[in-house]
C-alpha cells in the first residue's frame, strides 16, 4: 500500500493524530470515508474500534470507582 499522510511518523511508524497504529480509514483518520477498504483492512478497523471503546469503557470505570 503506497499513500502519503501529514500525520504518519515515519521514524515511529505511528499516526500522530491518532496516537498509535497507522491503519488508513478508520476512525479519526483523514482517510475516513474518502477509500474503499478491503474486507481485511475493514475487519482491522473493526477489531482496533472494538479495543478502543473496551478500553474507554474500562476507563470510565476505573474513574467512577474513585
């Protein structure tokens, strides 16, 4: 896959905007909506955006708990 991005760092392999994995379209990627994904890149979103509202919600526990 070839494509440019302001917001991917080279050195870290890593999306500055995002704050991790660079995985092109999905969620809170200037990409989003702008490609047509393969059914396993689309599956890779699913599974990061699954990880990411786990973690939020893990998060939100952890604060009300206090």
């Amino acid at each position: 896959m070839t494509f440019h991005c302001q917001n991917y760092d080279i050195a870290a392999d890593r999306c500055k905007r995002l704050s991790g994995e660079c995985v092109p379209a999905r969620k809170g990627c200037v990409l989003e909506g702008r490609m047509v994904v393969s059914d396993e890149l689309a599956e890779r979103i699913r599974r990061i955006n699954e990880e990411t509202a786990r973690r939020k919600l893990k998060d939100s526990a952890a604060r009300q708990a206090e």
